[in-house]
C-alpha cells in the first residue's frame, strides 16, 4: 500500500490545472477522492493510475479534450427540403413511416419530427407565414448571418485605419454588441464580459477567406496620418510637372534609398525534434556591426553600382575586395548616411547616369535631412537633375525599393550568411568579408 500522503501531495499539484483544461476526467475524481480521504491507505492499482493519467496530461492534454471540429463518422448527407416534402407526402398516400425513411434516405426520428411540424403547421391557422420543412442550424448561431457580415465588415475595417483588433478584442466586442442588441447569450459570456472562444474559432472558420490573423508592423501615428489623399496626389503632381520639364523616360527616372545591413542576419526556420520550444540556430554574434547600403535603380530596370557606407572612420581597400566593378565604399563611424556623404553619392550618380542639357534625369528619394541639404540642392541643379522628395513618413507606402527590392534582397543575404556559417564553423562574419560568397 502506498503512503495517502504521498499520493495527496502529488495530486494537489496538478489537479486545479487539468480540471480547468478538461471536465472528461470527473468520472474518475471520485474514486481517487475516496481513497485519498475516506481511507487510510491507497491501493497501488489506483496509484499507479493516477500516475498514468499525470504522464498522459503532462504529455498531450489534447487527449483530454473534445476536437474542436467534430467530424461525422458517417457520409449521411443532410436531406433536403424537396426530399423531406416527398417523403412526407409519401407517408400521406399511405407508405409507412420506415419504408418512407429508407426509401427518401432520412432519419425515422427527423421524418417523424417533420410530419408533427407539418401536421402542427397546418391546424394553426394563425400561422402568418409556412414554417420551411428543412434542418435548422440557425437555432444555436447567436449573431444573424447579416450581423456576422457588418461584424466582419467593421474589423476587416478598423484593420485598415491601423487600429486592428486582437483574437480578445473581437471577444469583448462580440460581448457588447450582443448586450446593446439585446440577444440572448450563453452564461459564460455573461460571467466573463466577453465571448468564448469556441465561438471565436467558429467566426473565424466561418470567415476565413475574409480574415486570417496578422502580425502587426509598428507604425507610428505620423505615417498612420501622412499617408493621405492629399500629399500623395500634390506628390504625383510634382513628379508629373519634373517628367514633362525634364522630357523623361523610363532610363532616366531613378529612385534612390538606403537600407541598413549587419553582420548578424536573422536565422530562419529549422527542423528540430517535436514539442521543443527553444530552438538555436549560430550566428556571428550577438549585435552585429551595420552597414548602409545606397542603391539606386533606374525605370527601366538599370542599377547604379552601390554604394556602402562602412562604420569605421578610415577607409580600406580592403573593404570594397571582391565587390562589383565601380562600387563605391565610404567611411562613417556610425555606419550611417550624412550630409557630406551623400554629395559624394550625387558625384557616383554623375558619373554613371551622365545627366546633361540634353538629358536631363529625375532622382525621387525621401527628404531625409542629409538628402535636401543645401550643398546636394546645388550641386543636383547644376548638374542637371531634377530630386523630387516623397512625402515626409510616407516611405512605406511609396518608397519603390522599399516595397520591391531590399525585401528579396535580404532574403538572399540571410540565406548566404547561413550557408557561410554552416560552410564555416568557429568562425565569425564580420565587414571584412563583405563581398564573399
């Protein structure tokens, strides 16, 4: 026999925590309560239960659990109403009850349920409208199917205004739309100021091709209110108005921006052993150094050779070794684009777009301070290029490399950094080995 302390001690730990996960398990509560305070000893069989129990709830509660979407066992199809109407009418001209279900496919029970619903309708005289004689499945919904269309409507909405709602958000609103409504609702909705969650998985699955959970980007309250009707079209005006001055095309329309790059790239996904939630993946080092990458790509596709911005205060050759043919390094200690830097990114646009009287070209970029300075203004009119800036934290919305380019460009450079890691264990990636494969 097994010490009842024990035993007791082991089944305090878990018992509040299954029982609030499943209420299967209470048809064998008693008996273990019985033992552990009407008796003094505990026989091992239950004991040894008991710890069965703990291993299958430690390992897969969903064991425990009803399925969320019950699945029938059958391939019986719902019948239909012309169905039900014939079998009735069958049983009218004088086909038995059990003939007619066999014959039509329909439960005895539900043709019986439709016949007294038939037979009710009929007697009551002071029906104003017929009652359809089909299954019912409205019964338990508690939003209408037009309540549930503006419900879905009114998120799919507020997601647009950047003020989307979380799975608990949309259960506390389900609440109080139902109480202003004045609909019936389950108790637990009342006890918890909020809907269950089972019917929140039910809403979703029911409109699943119109909302999917999203994780939300951080957007400040300045781009959530720049990106209006009025700066984009005044922005389009001002490139409309440079493209006809400067008779553009599509070689001489260039966007230019500048992405930020670090030494330590963001692992991705990996197959590891099953119910592990921690899983590593090596990388150079815990904060990498960052390294700003100018691009500047034409309309018709024709790139600019980079331009990188090292966070070192001297140059090396070495930093530009192996990168491509008349690529431009440059030297800051924070790694970052300033005023003086950026003229001589204007200087490498000169050299290879070639603007000229004849062949004038416009340069759309963010008005980021070191890009509309004095000196870039000047040297950009002279020099025969039109800049025309997007409007102020509207980047990412209107920014072409942001949208197209630096996104897959990343991808790739995580995906070469990984397979050097791997290619190269012990050792760290650093600025040094910028251009190697």
């Amino acid at each position: 026999m097994v010490n009842k302390f024990t035993c007791h001690r082991r089944w305090e730990k878990w018992d509040n925590e299954i029982m609030k996960k499943t209420k299967n398990v209470k048809w064998f509560l008693y008996v273990i309560n019985y033992f552990l305070f009407a008796e003094d000893s505990i026989p091992p069989s239950v004991y040894k239960f008991l710890e069965a129990i703990e291993v299958i709830w430690k390992s897969d509660i969903k064991k425990l659990t009803m399925p969320q979407y019950y699945k029938h066992k059958t391939e019986t199809e719902h019948p239909t109403e012309g169905r039900i109407v014939a079998a009735l009418d069958a049983v009218a001209n004088g086909l038995t009850l059990h003939k007619a279900a066999d014959e039509f496919g329909i439960s005895k029970n539900a043709l019986q349920r439709y016949q007294a619903k038939q037979a009710k309708q009929k007697n009551d005289a002071s029906a104003l409208s017929e009652t359809p004689l089909a299954p019912n499945y409205q019964h338990a919904k508690i939003f209408s199917a037009a309540q549930e269309q503006e419900l879905m409507q009114f998120i799919a909405e507020v997601s647009d205004m950047f003020h989307g709602y979380t799975y608990k958000q949309l259960r506390v609103f389900a609440y109080e739309m139902a109480v202003s409504n004045k609909i019936k609702i389950p108790r637990y909705w009342q006890e918890n100021k909020m809907a269950s969650s089972d019917w929140q998985k039910g809403f979703m699955a029911r409109n699943g091709e119109r909302l999917a959970l999203r994780t939300a980007e951080p957007t400040s309250l300045a781009r959530t209110t720049a990106f209006n009707r009025f700066n984009v079209e005044t922005f389009f005006n001002n490139l409309e108005t440079c493209y006809l001055k400067a008779k553009s095309t599509a070689c001489t329309i260039y966007n230019l921006d500048e992405t930020g790059c670090t030494t330590t790239h963001k692992p991705p996904k990996v197959l590891a052993r099953k119910g592990c939630k921690q899983v590593g993946k090596v990388v150079s080092q815990e904060r990498g150094e960052l390294v700003t990458v100018c691009a500047i790509v034409s309309a018709a596709g024709v790139c600019i050779p980079p331009v990188l911005v090292f966070p070192r205060k001297n140059y090396k050759d070495i930093f530009m070794r192996g990168g491509p043919e008349e690529a431009l390094g440059l030297v800051n200690p924070s790694g970052w684009m300033n005023i003086d830097l950026f003229l001589n990114v204007l200087k490498h646009f000169v050299k290879h777009a070639r603007p000229a009287i004849d062949h004038q070209v416009v340069l759309v970029m963010d008005n980021h301070e070191s890009h509309v300075s004095l000196a870039a203004r000047e040297y950009a009119k002279e020099n025969n290029i039109h800049i025309v800036t997007l409007p102020p934290h509207t980047s990412h919305r209107t920014q072409p490399l942001d949208r197209t380019v630096f996104g897959p460009m990343k991808i790739f450079l995580n995906s070469a950094c990984d397979s050097w890691c791997l290619a190269n264990p012990g050792r760290a990636i650093s600025i040094y080995m910028t251009w190697q494969g």
